[in-house]
C-alpha cells in the first residue's frame, strides 16, 4: 500500500511525478499540425480588459472548510490537521446531474483500469451523472488530440493540456468547443459554488476566441519548480543554503567529492533562470516583456546568457552529477540517487518535497529534503516572474444539447471541491475501505485504490490549488511558506494570465533554444552560438513577432492585476 496525501491540485500532482511533466516546464512536446477541420480558420490573438471582464464568472470564495494556512501573494490554501472522516462537510447537498451520459477523452499514464470499476461507479452515483472515459496514452496524447480535433467524432468532453496547446490546437479549441458563458458568467455560475470559488485568474486563461470555452485547473501563480536539498546533510555538514551565485558555487564545491561519489548537485538551469530575473520559458507569452516603453523577448536579454553562463560554470567545475552532465537529470527518476546522497540538490516540481519525504520515512528516519529560497545572483532578492494560473483545461463538445453541458458542469462542480469535504475525498481517494483507509487522520490508498483512483475526475476542473499532508504537516507547512516567501517577490509579466493565440507562422520559431541552453551549459557549444541564434531568430520572425505583440498590448492593455 502507498500513502497518499493531496499536494496542489490533483491534476498538476500527478502530471508532476511524470515524465511529462518534465516536457511540460521545459517548454512543450511536439504537436500533430493537421488539425481544425473545417471549423479551423485564423484565430489568433487574446481577449482582455472590459472584454474578459463580461465573460468572467462571479467569484463567490468558499466558506465550507476554512484552511490552516490562508494563500498569500499567490500561494496555495494549506492544511495541516489529521483528517476527520466523521467530520467531513458536504459542499454539494444535492446531486446536479440529471442522469445523462457524457463520454470524457483525456490524457491517462500508465495502465487504465476496468471501465465497470467500484471508483467510476461511486463517482457516477455522487454526481448523478454516467461518465464513460475514453483514456488515451499520456505519452502520446498530442496525436490522438490532433486526430480527433480534426475529425467530425469529438467526444463530448475533451482534457487538453497546455503543453499540447501549439499548431492549430487554439484554432481547433476555438471552432470546436461550447461557449460556457451563459451557464458561468457573471452570477450564473453561482448555481455551482465550488465553480464560484475557482479564482479568477483561472477564468481569465479559460476564455478563447472571446468566449468562455474552458474549465481550469487554478495553480499558484509562483514557480512550481524548488531547489530542493538535503537538509539533514547540510546541518550535518555544517554547510550554510546558499543565498547568491558565489555562495552556491562556493559550497558546491566543498561538497562534491567524486572519488566518494558525491556531487553537489544536478543541473541548475532552472535555479539560474530564477536568479538572474529571467523571464519564463512556461509559455511562449510569458517571455515577452514590456522594458522601457519596448517589448523584450527572455532570449535577447543579458540576463538569460547570464543564467547559462553561471550553469556552464558549475558544469565546468565539476560540481555537477555525471548524470546530468550526460543529460540524463530530468529523464530519470532523481529519487533513488538524491537518497543515496550521490547529490545534494536538485530542481524539480514542489510535489517531490513530500513524495520524497513520504518514500524516505520508514528506510531512512534521518533523511530530510527541504526546499531552498530562490536567491539574487548577487546576494540581493531575486526579481521572479509569474507562471501563468492555469495550465490544464477540459472542453464541451460544441454540439452538445444543454442538458449535456448541464451534466459536464455537475461533474466539475464535484471534483472541485475543496479539500475537507465528502466530494473531495470521492474524486481524489475512492470509497473508503475499498480505495483507502484512514489510519490516525491520515489516508492511505490500498492496492485497489492505486489501480481504480488514477487521473480520471479529477481531470474535469479542480479546486483552487491546495497543498495538504496530514502525514507530514511540516512539509505542507514548508511548501505554503516557500510559496508565500517566493510570491512576495514575484512579478506578474505583461502577459501574464492572457490566453493568447500565436499566429501559426511562429509556432516553431523558438523551439531550438531549449536544446541548444542544454548544450552551452554541458560545454558543447558556446554563449557566443547563442547570441547568433538568437539574431537568427529576429530575422527569421522574432522582430516580427515581436510587432504583433505590441499591436496586441496596444489593442487589449497589458494583463489585468
């Protein structure tokens, strides 16, 4: 059996403890380009300002559990307390759905379990709606996308990620899926209050093509990837958390030792990018900036060779895992190495800071990880950027009746509710007993649990981002500070929280950059290859995409908050 606790919004959890994940962050995975049918076309561009402001729902915050820990400057709600099944409150009194079926494709990794399983069938009886998933390969899951986008056969409701959302997808989602606005804007949604209590900010990612076409997964605005380290080591060793780039450098190098197989960490671009104030390479609008009255692109900005420079630097001082100088740091699974204490600190999603605790905890009692405050390069704070506060969305087929739509928004008024209610623990642990038990407040899945209650509800819409482990209340306390310390010195870019269209022309403009970052910090080839492409980049359409920003800044104003 495996301890289970919720981290963040279930989607974003689960996404975060694979491989995709990892394509996710770093920029994206390649898309089929035939896709749209005869409902593609050219829609580019965003929907902002007084605009959004009519098609965005009324938030209603919830008022049915209260939090340990508030958010602030962005964070997520965070709860600490052992886990009362007698004490869980009811935030949907009555079911919604009228007994209809809808079919559901979404991405699913590993293997799927029975269709006819005890999971879906008490989800269905909570709901009062009959869902039959459609489960595509994860790891495949942008061409069976593209296929079906550009075929006549939609399924009803249909999970797209963000990181899929390149090519003709916008343009497809756009001539494909339902306008929810008249179910969800304004007042109208406070016929759903765990829909009501989604933030706005989500919302505002959800609208394209100037309607109101997804349901959201909220995350926290702050960086979802942590320096995360060994702390028993450090205290151990006496070694202090570096707070500039010298002081890293410095204390990796007392740390690595190879001849004991010992380094002091994996790569560190991500850190570096956070370090020197680089804007975000999440997505492809959160690189633009406006600088003195002119918008700058991440790549162009000194900056971003600083970063890479800085990383190179470890590389070359021997102070990185061989791993990673072979490029295998976010392929395979840290965990085993990072416990071993063959390195010492690494970058990855916020979700590791408990799993790792979790695996760690009955093997080796003294075994620590914590996450590392971001620092300015130069000792001072560091200037972060926002990410954007949405990044998984579900959508209505376009020819749904009503009563379908009615139905999709009885399920996602379910699987978001918050955590500490009934709904919450259906759609993210199953039936108690069968799926999970509670032992002393904490829930832990069975076998069963762990086949049947796999990324499927909790795909539809999520709660605002929650971050909750009755097992180890440090570490969700630790997370929600990490966050809450981080969003106070976090930025919101001028496109910040804008579901912006490319043009398809640029789609592919800057997809070399991320290969060729890799290469300078391993020493294969030099900043000097990255300046020139980068001046190949502007030439080739950069200057000109550039062009079509700023006429989108100066048509829709710069991101709202």
């Amino acid at each position: 059996m495996t301890p289970n606790a919720a981290s963040g919004p279930s989607r974003r959890s689960f996404l975060a403890s694979t491989a995709v994940a990892t394509a996710a962050v770093a920029g994206g995975v390649p898309l089929l380009s035939a896709c749209g049918g005869s409902d593609g076309g050219s829609r580019e561009g965003t929907t902002s300002g007084k605009d959004a402001e009519k098609l965005l729902p009324a938030y209603v915050a919830g008022s049915v559990v209260t939090p340990d820990i508030p958010s602030k400057n962005g964070s997520a709600v965070g709860f600490t307390s052992k886990l009362d099944l007698a004490d869980l409150k009811t935030s949907v009194p009555q079911k919604l759905g009228k007994g209809g079926e809808i079919t559901v494709m979404s991405p699913f990794w590993g293997s799927p379990p029975k269709e006819d399983n005890a999971y879906y069938r008490a989800m269905n009886d909570l709901i009062g709606v009959d869902v039959v998933w459609q489960n595509q390969d994860g790891n495949t899951y942008d061409q069976k996308l593209g296929a079906v986008l550009a075929s006549s056969e939609v399924p009803d409701v249909v999970v797209v990620p963000g990181w899929n959302m390149t090519g003709k997808i916008p343009s497809a989602i756009i001539g494909k899926f339902a306008d929810l606005g008249p179910y969800l804007s304004g007042d109208a949604v406070k016929e759903y209050p765990n829909l009501a209590a989604i933030p706005t900010d989500a919302w505002r990612r959800s609208i394209f093509g100037g309607k109101l076409l997804g349901l959201p997964m909220p995350s926290s605005y702050v960086s979802g990837i942590v320096p995360l380290y060994r702390r028993d080591v450090f205290e151990k060793e006496g070694y202090e958390v570096p707070r500039s780039c010298d002081e890293f450098m410095a204390f990796a190098k007392d740390a690595t030792n190879a001849r004991a197989k010992r380094w002091a960490c994996l790569d560190m671009k991500w850190t570096a990018f956070n370090a020197f104030g680089v804007l975000s390479g999440n997505e492809k609008s959160l690189g633009w900036n406006q600088v003195d009255g002119k918008l700058v692109y991440r790549a162009e900005t000194d900056e971003y060779l600083e970063a890479l420079e800085w990383t190179r630097k470890l590389f070359a001082a021997g102070v990185v895992h061989p791993d990673a100088k072979l490029g295998k740091s976010n392929a395979a699974d840290p965990g085993p190495k990072f416990a071993a204490g063959e390195f010492l600190v690494y970058n990855q999603d916020i979700s590791q800071w408990w799993s790792r605790t979790a695996e760690q905890a009955t093997q080796n009692p003294e075994f620590r990880i914590w996450g590392m405050d971001f620092f300015g390069h130069d000792g001072g704070e560091p200037t972060l950027w926002a990410q954007n506060p949405a990044s998984i969305f579900a959508f209505v087929n376009k020819k749904a009746s009503k009563s379908v739509i009615r139905d999709v928004l009885a399920v996602a008024n379910v699987t978001a509710a918050p955590y500490g209610t009934k709904e919450y623990m259906a759609t993210n642990y199953g039936v108690e007993g069968t799926h999970y038990t509670v032992e002393d407040g904490v829930p832990t899945k069975t076998d069963q649990g762990n086949i049947d209650v796999m990324n499927a509800y909790v795909m539809v819409a999520s709660p605002a981002a929650t971050i909750a482990h009755p097992d180890f209340p440090e570490v969700a306390k630790g997370q929600v500070e990490w966050q809450q310390r981080t969003g106070a010195v976090t930025r919101k870019p001028t496109f910040y929280g804008m579901q912006i269209v490319e043009p398809a022309r640029y789609t592919n403009l800057s997809n070399d950059f991320e290969q060729l970052e890799d290469d300078i910090v391993r020493g294969r080839k030099k900043i000097g290859d990255m300046q020139q492409a980068v001046s190949d980049w502007k030439s080739k359409g950069g200057d000109k995409l550039r062009d079509w920003y700023q006429k989108l800044l100066d048509e829709n104003g710069p991101a709202a908050g």
